[in-house]
C-alpha cells in the first residue's frame, strides 16, 4: 500500500524537479544575426568612398583640331569681313508641293508584313458534339519569367553575342587581301517577352467561352395512361420551355455583336503600355518635357492604328509649339512601336477597339 | 419545388446572357505612359539635290553642315549614308516612306540648291516625319550670295529643329570670346568672334591689352567688354560692324567691369569699384546718366537681367559668402536665392526665364549648374578643376562656359552642356579661349 504512494511520490517529485530545473518550458531564444565591423580610419574610410564614387559628370572627349583660318591681320585694329547677304527666308513656300494624288497613303505600309488576322471569331473550344462534354485543354502559352518586356517575343540570346537592338549574325573576314574589314561582332536582342510574366492571361489560341453544360435530353414522351392525371404533360413541357429558354439565353450571350469576356487585364494593359513607352522618346530638357498630351486613337483587328483615326484630344502644360512637338513625339512612339501590330488579345477587340493614351513626362522630367 | 428550380434555372441563364454586358468596358481604353527613353532621334539627311550644275559641291556642303548642327546638339543621330535602300533624286517627287522607315529614320530632311551663276544660291527644305507619312510643316527657301552658304545652312538646320523639338534654333549664332594665346605668364588676350561652331573666326581687338568678359547686345551689334588699356579696367563698348569702340565707363580713379546689356539694349549694369567698395550700377547708353543700385560695404557684381528686364540677379558676399541674389531692376531689397554649400558667382538669366545658371566653388572644384529663379531645384552640370562663366544659347538649351586645366601648362578653352546636363563637349576654337558670350540669332 505504501509502497505505491512512494512511488507516485516519487515520481511527481521527479517531474516536478524535471519541470523546474529541466528546462522543459525553456523557450530556445531567438537567432540573432551577428555582422562582422571593422573599425576603420578616417583615412581608410575617405579611400574606400573615393574607390566607389562615381566618376564626374563629365565625358571625356576629343579636343577637336583647331580650324583653319585666316592669317591674322596686322596689328592695327582688324576689320571684320562684311556680313554675307542675310539669306531672306520666304514667308511662303515656293518648292511645289507634290500632287495630292502623288501624295503617299497616310499610313503607308507596315516595315513587316502584317500578321494574317481573321476577322472571323476564334473557334469556340466547345463544340457542342454529345461526345465531347469533357472540358477543352487550353493550349495557351506560358509566359517565362523574363525581365524585359517587348512587343516581340525574343528567345534567350547565346551567351557569345552582343545585346543590341537587331540580330546581327556573325560574320566572317573577307578572304580579300585588300580587304580591311574586320568581322562584326555577332549582335543578339536582348531576351524579352510580350507580356509581363507575373500574370500570365488569356490569350488569342485560349477558348473564348467555357464549355457550356449540355441540355438536358428530353425525356421520352409518357405513355397515357387511363390513370394517370394531366400533370405530367404539364412537367413536360415545362423542361422543354427551360431547356429553351436556357439556349436561347446562351446563344445571345456567344453572339458576336456584344463585347464577350472580361476587359483587359492589368497585365495586358501594361503590355500595351510598355510596348509603346519603348519608343516614347523624352527630350527632357525641352519645353515639350512640360507637355502632358493625350492622343485618341481606333485600332483594326491586327492591333494597327486605323488611319487617320489619330488625334490630340488634351495637352497641358505648355503653349502651342510645344504641344505640338509633344504630340508629335507621342504620334511617332505610337505608329513607330505598333509594326505589325500590338498584342492585344483579339477575344477582348471590343474593349480595345477605341484607346486613348495619356503621355505624362513628370516623371521623365526628374531623371 | 419544381417551380423554384426552374425560376432558379430561367434567372441565371438570364445572368449569363447578360453578364457580358455589363462586363464590357464603358469608352475607350485608356493607358497612360509615364517612362519612355531619353535618345537621338535617328534622322537621314540625303545629299541636297543640285538643280544646277554648278550647285553640286555646295548642295553637299549645305547638307553636311545641316547634319552637323543636327547631330551636334546630342538630341539627333544621323543615320549613314551606307545604311540607305533609296535617295532623293528629285527634290519634287513623292518620299517613299517605307525605304526610310526601314532604315528607323524617324525624320528625314530633303533639300535642293540652285545657283544662278552671279554668285547667288537658293536653298529649298522639307522636313518629314518618316513614320507618320507626312510633311512636319511646309517647304522653304532660303536665298542669299553663295559666300553665306554657311550660314544658310544654319538657318535650314534651325528650321529642322524647330519643327521637331517645338523651340527655336541656335545655329545661326555667333559667340565673341577671349581668345588666349601664349604661356601663362605671359598670355595674349584679345577679342575675338565666330559662328557658334567655330567657323569664320574674326578678331576684333589685338593684344596689347588685357580684355575681359565681353557681353553681346541683344540685338548682337554690339559689344561690352573691360580693358585694361588705360591702366586699370574700363568698360568698353565696340560696334561689331565698324569694330570701332568707346570707353563707356570713364569716371576716374575707379575700376568698371561686369557689364552687361538690358533686355532693350539701351541700358547698361556693371559694377564699381571706388574706395574699396564694389556696387551695380545701372546706365543709359544714350544720355549717360547713371543711378547706382546697391550701397551694401560688401561686394556686388555680376548683374544679370532677367528677359523682361524687371529683376536683376548678381553676385553678393554681403552674407559672408559669395552668394546669389535677385533685386528689381531699379534697386532696392535683394532676396538670397542660392543657400548651398559652397560660394556661387557669376550668375546668367536663361533667355526663356525659368532658370540662372552659374558657377559654383565647392570641396575645390568648379561647377557650372542652373536653378529656378527662386533657387529651387539646383542641378550641377559639370565639374572639373575650374569651370566658369556660363552664357546661354539664344534658345535658352545649351550653356557655354570656359574650362581651365590645372598646372603650369594649364590653358583655358570653351566648352558646350546641354541644359540637361548632357552632351558636355569642347567648342571648336582656334587656340584657347575663354570668357565666352553667345549672341542672340542673326537676323
């Protein structure tokens, strides 16, 4: 009998010292991160920030060889030459201006050929065959986590070639002995993708619309029975009327007329919107730097601007010379980055038929 | 329960039918472009067409003159001429766009020279903007002796990059300077004037006397300069044209210098120094009467006007360091408006009227550098072992000021910033130079 009680004595005895001095409610204290100093000089310290500082704002250039000019003239108060006529600019323009019919089209031909766009919608994912119910794998690209984005999609160049702004293949010296040449150096674009990678979207080859349910087949026609009463002809054809009403409201909503799918993603705007600021060239320190001007424009099926749809619509911030080469500016990163067309997703044209841009320089203005 | 499923049922085929609808984007999209590239513009400039025989050298002189403007002000980037598919033949025909885009010429600048064999030439100029497909402006010409071909060259490249940047040309300038000559203990100064780019160099006085600091006339007639001639420095004024001169300043015992033209011209502030004391003082060329401006014991000069000829910014140290300050132009309260480290001087109101630019001292070196009138947003443009004097193109974009290298072999020589603080190069002179003063455009 006592016997057990020394035990369990014993034994919460044990625990209670475990508990007490065992550390069993001990909590492990924090890591700290240790960073090595080094106690410097001052003139260690003045050494290291000189090895770092940039170099002056100030680009070294060829001096230039002086000009030739005339021997110098005697001693005696030199005569300055008599000014040349003033030439008298004409305040009207006398070379003939080519024939309007002479005159090329306003928006001429693209420098690439253009894609092949069918107007036609893309084909619906979901034929609508009893024996194809299963859901329609999209074959929808993956966007790689590249860090620029371009209009173009461009692959990985080899580690051997230059980044510029055109592919350059390598080229081998001429075997001319005469020949000074030297061979170029292979150029490659630098890797970039069409959109930015984080969010990947919904693109022209993903289905348009979801694989819609398919309706009910209608239930066998019931035999009559001298029994029976007259509301199942009633139930009956009350799931036809639904059954109808159902694809009659879902034949609507694929029309081609309405604007389908959801707008544009924050991820294909600002595709859009790098595409064009890549070839928004800035000159900061004009006037036209003070232009905020935004320009209206119609895009066609292959993401071009539609010709003569181009148009200020707002400026602010200078007078009129400056506005106008602030949307002249604007008008050539438009049309100069569009080439065969902007990436926009075809399934969303709806929503991108009518753009408007806005080109702010504020921020360009303080670099 | 047949009845709600069905209600149920009819309800969101109605949702679905409309939901698209009501997703669909209300107007045009709308982006807004807030970074975009700082460049040259890639521009072609085909040789000028000869429309007479004997206009074929200088129709191609004309362009490469053009090119070199262009190109010059770091804005532009002339596209080789090996790089072009077509040319320009006939000055009259139709540009095929497509050649031009292909090459990434976003401007390309036609033209055609004609002379008539009495030494008179004709210059015809299209700008086009390659990408729009269309004429940036209308055609022009310019008719002057085929002696000025340089400067209507000038006038062809201000007209190109007016139509492009939306701001007047610099081109058709000149700059008087200081041109400096021999050892340093010894050197020569004397005046002398050329186009901005270094060409038809003219000296208009010699080098028996020391000159500093002349100063265009707004109309660029004339020019204010102090020699030590006399002994001690006096203001001077010399007529460009007949290069003849008067003392301006002739009050004896005093030392005159720091001159500078008001906005109309027919004004002068400089500054005195007269029993150890330096003061602005403002005069009328025409009468000669003087009113005296400031009557701090410190030293004032350096007085600038600003394009409206209402304020005047100059140099103090009546702070205890040399500092910036903006009086009206009658005299009166001056308000500091440089507050950094270091000691400004020799400040120059932009003839657009946004910005002063000036030299700064500091940590032992020089710096030529802008800021707004109110002293806000103070860039540094430059810096080197001495940097000084800054005078503003005509069109308020470029700063030209002098540039001194260290040692016993140092010499000085002018040097050319973008107001940016870019496209920092040397000016083309004939030896060194220093002390530059750019002209407005000729006429």
């Amino acid at each position: 009998m006592h016997i057990g009680h020394y035990i369990s004595g014993g034994a919460h005895a044990a625990l209670i010292g475990w508990v007490l001095f065992g550390g069993v409610f001990r909590s492990e204290p924090d890591p700290v991160e240790v960073t090595g100093v080094d106690i410097i000089s001052t003139a260690q310290f003045e050494a290291l920030l000189a090895a770092e500082r940039p170099p002056a704002p100030e680009t070294d250039v060829e001096v230039p060889v002086a000009p030739e000019v005339a021997p110098e003239p005697s001693p005696a108060p030199p005569e300055i030459t008599p000014e040349p006529d003033a030439p008298t600019p004409q305040p009207q323009p006398t070379p003939v201006a080519p024939a309007p019919q002479d005159l090329p089209p306003a928006i001429p031909a693209p420098l690439n050929p253009p894609v092949a766009i069918d107007d036609t919608a893309p084909d619906s994912p979901s034929a609508p065959k009893p024996d194809e119910a299963a859901p329609v794998e999209s074959v929808r690209p993956v966007a790689r986590p590249v860090p620029r984005v371009a209009p173009e999609a461009v692959t990985a160049p080899d580690p051997d070639r230059e980044i510029a702004d055109v592919d350059q293949a390598p080229t081998a010296p001429s075997d001319d002995a005469d020949s000074v040449e030297t061979a170029e150096t292979p150029t490659a674009r630098e890797e970039a993708a069409t959109e930015i990678p984080t969010e990947p979207q919904e693109r022209a080859s993903a289905p348009t619309t979801s694989v819609r349910p398919k309706a009910r087949p209608n239930r066998p026609a019931a035999q009559p029975a001298p029994t029976e009463t007259t509301e199942a002809p009633e139930d009956s054809n009350r799931d036809s009327s639904v059954n109808d009403a159902l694809a009659a409201a879902l034949a609507e909503a694929d029309a081609p007329a309405v604007p389908s799918g959801p707008p544009l993603t924050a991820g294909e705007r600002d595709a859009l919107r790098i595409s064009v600021q890549e070839c928004w060239v800035v000159d900061v320190g004009s006037q036209a730097a003070n232009v905020t001007v935004t320009i209206a424009m119609s895009l066609d099926r292959a993401g071009q601007v539609v010709s003569g749809s181009l148009r200020q619509i707002a400026a602010e911030g200078g007078d009129e010379a400056a506005t106008r080469a602030a949307f002249d500016a604007a008008r050539r990163a438009i049309l100069r980055c569009q080439r065969g067309g902007y990436n926009l997703p075809i399934e969303k044209y709806d929503h991108w038929r009518e753009v408007e841009m806005t080109f702010n320089p504020e921020k360009m203005r303080r670099r | 329960m047949k009845h709600i499923i069905a209600s149920l049922l009819l309800g969101l085929a109605s949702l679905g039918a409309t939901a698209p609808v009501a997703r669909a984007q209300d107007g045009p999209l709308r982006i807004e472009i807030t970074d975009g590239v700082i460049e040259p513009l890639p521009y072609a400039v085909p040789a000028f067409v000869a429309e007479t025989g004997n206009a074929a050298q200088i129709a191609q002189d004309i362009a490469r003159v053009v090119a070199a403007d262009l190109s010059g002000t770091g804005l532009f980037r002339e596209i080789p001429k090996e790089a072009f598919i077509s040319n320009i033949t006939n000055f009259a025909a139709p540009v095929q766009f497509a050649d031009w885009k292909a090459i990434n010429a976003q401007a390309l600048i036609t033209g055609a020279v004609s002379a008539d064999g009495a030494g008179n030439i004709a210059v015809s100029f299209r700008v086009y903007d390659v990408f729009a497909g269309q004429e940036l402006g209308n055609g022009l010409r310019f008719r002057g002796t085929q002696d000025g071909w340089r400067r209507m060259a000038h006038k062809v490249a201000d007209a190109v990059y007016s139509r492009i940047t939306g701001e007047s040309g610099y081109f058709d300038s000149r700059v008087v300077y200081v041109s400096e000559s021999g050892p340093k203990n010894d050197r020569k100064k004397r005046l002398a004037i050329m186009d901005y780019d270094g060409a038809n160099l003219k000296f208009l006085t010699d080098s028996t006397s020391i000159v500093l600091a002349p100063r265009f006339s707004p109309t660029g007639d004339r020019v204010l300069y102090t020699s030590y001639e006399t002994g001690f420095p006096q203001v001077f004024v010399l007529d460009v044209g007949s290069v003849t001169r008067r003392v301006l300043e002739a009050q004896s015992g005093t030392m005159s210098f720091a001159p500078r033209f008001s906005p109309n011209g027919q004004e002068v502030v400089y500054s005195i120094t007269d029993g150890g004391n330096t003061d602005i003082y403002r005069m009328n060329i025409g009468t000669g009467v003087r009113s005296r401006l400031t009557s701090a014991p410190s030293i004032e000069t350096a007085p600038s006007f600003s394009p409206d000829g209402r304020q005047i910014v100059f140099e103090s140290d009546r702070s205890g360091t040399q500092q910036l300050y903006i009086m009206p132009a009658s005299g009166g309260e001056a308000k500091r408006i440089s507050f950094g480290q270091g000691r400004y001087g020799t400040p120059v109101w932009s003839p657009r009227g946004d910005l002063i630019a000036f030299t700064k001292q500091n940590k032992g070196r020089f710096h030529i550098g802008v800021m707004r009138t109110d002293g806000s947003e103070e860039r540094l443009l430059t810096a080197s072992f001495l940097d000084e004097g800054p005078t503003w193109a005509p069109n308020g974009r470029v700063i030209m000021f002098t540039r001194e290298t260290q040692g016993a072999t140092g010499s000085a020589s002018l040097y050319s910033v973008d107001v940016s603080g870019r496209n920092l190069k040397p000016v083309r002179t004939q030896g060194g130079g220093s002390d530059p003063s750019w002209s407005p455009l000729q006429e």
